[in-house]
C-alpha cells in the first residue's frame, strides 16, 4: 500500500466543522460513508435517495481506489454552499483514469465492473485530475434532493 503524502485537504475536519470533513486516514469504505454522514448531518434534512446515493458513490470510489489503486491516499467531502450538492474526493497513487463501461451497467451476468459507470450515473459532475506528486483526484458532486423526483 503506498503511503500517504500530504492532502490538500489537510484540516478542514478538524475544525469540527460538520460540513466538510477531510481526512487522510479514511482506507475503508465503511470509514468513507460514516465521514459522508458525519457531512449531510451538518447539512440538514437529506432526502434519503440522496443520503444512499452518496454513501454508494462514495463506497464505489474507495473501493475502487483499493481495488485497482493500491489505496486510498486522500479523502474530502464537503457540502458546497451554493447549488446543494455534496462534493466527494478520493485520491490514491495510480494516475490511470478509470474505465467506463456503460454496458456493464445492464449485464447482471458479469461480477463487478459497474463501480465508475455507476458513480457516473448518480453524479451531477465527476473530474479526473492528475496529482503533480502522482496519481490522481477523482471529484464527485452530487445533489442532496431527490434524484428520482423528476
């Protein structure tokens, strides 16, 4: 597992604010959607859709980081002040982009190789960055109302 270097993210959730937390010691999923929920409480009511929405997208990224990565090196996930969205980072080492495979989405005989289209489906935006120290950010938003509502 690579080591962690220094995130940019460094001390927004030590300030206690329930609105952004940022930590370089979340490696787990489960770790990733309790931060995510130590968030949306700072935000007020969530619809629920909403509040599944961002613990799978942010269980998918982690995962992902973990699986194909070598581990997650940085993590953030903050609630932006306009548009109400919340915004999930992950970074890890590997600069490769991750693979889309839409048709995965729909092929319920094939294990795995749905996490990126899935976190594509549910987000308002995702960014891929590449780190100048190496590897990469992967940035989500997501909405905190009802996706489905429409």
């Amino acid at each position: 597992m690579p080591s962690p270097r220094p995130s940019p993210f460094a001390d927004d959730g030590a300030r206690g604010d329930r609105r952004a937390f940022s930590d370089t010691a979340v490696r787990t999923a489960s770790q990733a959607r309790r931060a995510v929920s130590r968030v949306l409480v700072g935000a007020g009511p969530v619809h629920a859709t909403a509040e599944a929405d961002a613990h799978l997208a942010a269980t998918e990224l982690v995962t992902n980081a973990i699986r194909h990565a070598g581990g997650v090196t940085g993590f953030e996930t903050r609630i932006e002040e306009c548009g109400g969205l919340l915004r999930i980072a992950v970074e890890d080492a590997d600069p490769r982009h991750p693979r889309t495979d839409r048709a995965a989405l729909h092929d319920f005989g094939t294990l795995g190789g749905r996490g990126w289209a899935i976190v594509r489906e549910l987000a308002a935006t995702c960014t891929v960055q590449t780190l100048p120290a190496g590897g990469k950010r992967i940035t989500v938003t997501l909405p905190l109302t009802d996706r489905t509502a429409t």
